[in-house]
C-alpha cells in the first residue's frame, strides 16, 4: 500500500491540473461573450419563397387533383375541396348543410358502420374528417405510408358512400340544439353573431342562423338529397401531399374514384350576393348582469382579388395588433379597453365586413366609442409616418414564410386559389403590392374604404350601467331582441 502512495499523488496532482486547466479555458468565452443590446442583432435576410413541384390533372368524371410529394415523413395527408356550402341550403331548413357534412363522417359507410370505422382508424392512428362551411365543403385523411392504401379506400367510402345511419343524424341535431340553447351565454358570441346580422341582414347567408325549428325541419331524406347534388367529382378538387409513389397514386385514385359517376344533374351554383342591410345607427343588446361592454363598429367590406388589398393589409397593419395605433391609443395611452382591434376582414368571393371594438367597462363605453372613432378619422385625413409604414410592410411580408412552412400549406392554397378562380400565384401579386405601398396609398384607401357615416355600432352590455350614457353618442338606439324561439316541435 505504501509503495502507491506516490503514484496516487501523482494523479490527484494532473486530476487537479486538468481541472483547473479546463476551468480557465472554459471562462474565456464567458468572459468575451458580453450580452449586446438589441439593436446590435443581425439576422440573414428572409429565404425566397418558392413552391415546390406539383402535378395537376383531371379525372374522366371531372374530378381535379393534386399531388406533391414530400419524403421527409413516412405520412401522407390529403384534402378534397367541395364545391357546397351552407350559403346553399334552403331558408326553413338551416343546419343542413353542416350537418351533412359532420355525419358523412360520425353515420359510418355503407361498408363500415361507424364503430367499425372509428376502429380501424384508430388501429392504424389515422385520421378521416369531413365538414361543410359557409363558402365549400372538405373531406381530409392523415395516415401512415404503410396504411395509404387501406385509409384511403376508407376515405373514398366517407366522401362516395356515407351511411348517413338515422342514430348519429339524430345525436347531430341534438348537439345542435344543444348549441342554440347555449348561444346567448357568451357576450363576445353574442356580439359577433348579432354584429352580421345587422351589416348583413339577418336573412342573409352570410348571418342567419339555426334555429329549433330549422334543426327540427331536416330529415334523413334532406340530408342524402343534399350530398348527392352537391358532392360529386365534378365539383371536387382532390389534392394530395407527402411520402408516395406517383405511379402508384395515380393508381389508387383512379381505382377509388374513377368510376364515380353522378346520380343528379349538376347544380346551377350561384354566389349568393350581399349588401349592407343598416348603413347608420346604434344597437343594444341589453345585458344587465354585465359590468363591461362588447363593442363592434364597421361596414361592409371588399373581396380578396381587389386591387387595392394589398393596400388595405398594411393599412389593417398600421391600426390593428400589438403596437398598431388602437392598441397604443385605446388601452395603452387612456386604458380604455381590456382589447380593441380593427380588421379589414375581405372574402374571396363575396364582401366582407371591415370591423372593429373591443371590450372596456361599463362606464368607459362611451369615451371608448369617442376615441375609437376618432382614431378612424385620424387615419383618414393625416397621413401616416415612414415608421409605421414601415412596420406594417415589414410585419406582413416577414410573415409570408409562415404561409408555406410545409408543402401541406402550399397545396391548400393552391387548391383554393382554383376553388374560387384565383390566379395560381395571386400570393406573389399581393406581396408585391404589399412592397409597392406608399403613404399616399394607405391615405387613399382609408377614405376610399373607411366610410363611418356607414359605420353601423353594435353594444352588447348593461344598458343602465353604462354612463356617460349612450345618447351622448347622438344617435337613435335600438333594442336588439336575441330572444331564442320556442321550437315549433319537440
């Protein structure tokens, strides 16, 4: 033991060495490393963005598809965008449409009652979902390379051969009701619902809205009537995204929805129009509970393919967000609302609506509505300074790259680019017109767009509680009634 004690000083002595060696070598970088300020950060400038290469071409029975391939994942994803919509569905039956497209899911196939569907997918962790909005209808799938053949004849039976079986239609409107009982909880809900109908009239649709008796009018027979007018390939666009083979694809496609073949002439769709129902005037919607109030102020807006929108974005940019001049004025400067926001919000293929507001106290309501208007003006007649320009631009075109962060996105625009008659690269015209915009413009267009003598003002909030009162406004109020309808049967 005595004859290793040197040898064991010897090694604690280098242990020790290297310690401290690696010790100093280790602090010198902390010690260089000084934080910056901010200002001082440099960062490479954006990627280009381009789109990934994709094939396009139809089916014999009309159907368009799409396929892009990306291997980076063993999974595949597809969307078919149908030509439908709930603006399509008749007056004294709403909800149809909608409600179509959730039981072509949950009422199972012809094939696969919808137990054994759920099963199946769920074995293989995939996905199948259908719906119908406002504008269009989808059907999507997420499944496993190893799985796509499988998945996808089940996605084909979901979108070709629904069961539509009478339990799951009837839980579907039960659900619904139980929507409509529940419709006047939420003052925000309240808000925005009501907010539509006033701008668009409460029989347009774009703001009507179910009802009891509505839910109550739909049968069985109406909902397959619907999916056979209106899901068919020659109103589809299929497109297909992630880890396949093209050949083998084209394939599978074609074996799944070639020979599907239309039972009813085709539809005559036309777009329903809209036009702004009230062009003036106050609304309450009294809530005596409350001790805030939601407030919306705007009009009706534009569509998409104007050429003034890229325009319109960072003007929506210069007055909207964190940082834009509502947010500074309205809560930061004179903390009148808890959120206020203003949105220049176009539709593809019918006007959208701009509209603004936001939540503040009861007896902030009127200061609120005061300077909120104000700041409209404000935009209006002065132009805006190269910083807030300059932000704005910045703002929208650094966002682009979040727009095609995978080709999934890139697809889907595409797709909808077709779906409504957009131009394939109307994504690029815009963000060059973002680049173009001057101050002039975004002056031009706030007169040209921003009309408050067609402002129409909607208050959901305590009617008693909110003082000043809103006749300081100087403008007639209305009492909007949000009282829910007895259903006509039970």
């Amino acid at each position: 033991m005595t004859q290793n004690k040197p040898l064991k000083r010897l090694r604690w002595l280098s242990l020790i060495c290297i310690t401290t060696v690696l010790v100093l070598i280790l602090r010198v970088p902390a010690i260089a490393q000084t934080p910056g300020h901010y200002t001082e950060l440099e960062f490479p400038p954006l990627p280009e963005i381009t789109i990934p290469d994709y094939e396009r071409y139809e089916l014999d029975n009309g159907m368009v598809v799409y396929l892009m391939e990306d291997h980076q994942l063993p999974l595949v994803s597809g969307t078919a965008i149908i030509r439908t919509g709930s603006r399509l569905e008749p007056p004294d039956k709403l909800g149809l449409a909608e409600i179509t497209g959730m039981v072509m899911r949950t009422g199972g196939t012809q094939d696969h009652p919808p137990n054994e569907l759920n099963e199946l997918l769920e074995q293989r962790a995939a996905q199948i979902e259908t719906n119908i909005g406002t504008g269009s209808g989808k059907a999507s799938f997420n499944t496993l390379t190893e799985d796509l053949e499988k998945v996808f004849s089940l996605f084909g039976e979901v979108i070709r051969q629904p069961a539509f079986v009478s339990e799951q239609l009837e839980l579907a409107k039960t659900q619904y009701k139980g929507a409509i009982s529940r419709r006047n909880d939420d003052p925000k809900d309240i808000a925005s619902r009501e907010f539509r109908k006033l701008v668009y009239g409460e029989t347009s649709p774009y703001a009507r809205t179910e009802e009891y008796s509505t839910i109550n009018n739909i049968s069985r027979e109406d909902v397959i009537a619907f999916h056979q007018d209106y899901v068919r390939p020659d109103q589809m666009i299929l497109g297909i995204v992630g880890d396949f083979d093209p050949k083998a694809m084209k394939t599978l496609i074609s074996e799944t929805f070639g020979d599907w073949k239309p039972l009813t002439p085709k539809p005559d769709i036309t777009t329903p129009s809209a036009q702004q129902k009230y062009t003036q005037g106050l609304f309450l919607v009294n809530q005596p509970q409350l001790t805030q109030s939601n407030v919306l102020v705007g009009h009706l807006g534009g569509e998409l393919d104007s050429p003034d929108y890229p325009a319109l974005s960072v003007l929506n940019g210069v007055v909207n967000g964190f940082g834009g001049r509502l947010f500074n004025e309205l809560r930061s400067r004179q903390g009148l609302a808890y959120s206020v926001y203003g949105v220049w919000s176009a539709a593809y293929d019918y006007p959208g609506m701009f509209y603004g507001g936001g939540q503040t106290r009861s007896e902030t309501t009127v200061p609120f509505v005061e300077a909120f208007m104000k700041e409209i003006e404000q935009i209006r007649t002065t132009p805006i300074t190269d910083e807030e320009l300059s932000q704005a631009k910045e703002s929208i075109l650094n966002s682009f790259v979040f727009k095609f962060e995978n080709p999934s996105q890139t697809l889907s625009r595409l797709m909808t680019y077709e779906y409504y008659d957009y131009p394939k690269d109307f994504i690029f015209s815009y963000q060059q017109g973002v680049k173009a915009t001057t101050i002039e413009d975004i002056q031009r267009v706030a007169q040209k767009y921003l009309i408050p003598e067609k402002m129409v003002l909607l208050v959901v909030g305590n009617g008693e509680g909110i003082e000043p009162p809103l006749s300081r406004l100087g403008k007639t109020i209305t009492t909007v009634d949000i009282t829910i309808p007895n259903p006509d049967k039970t």
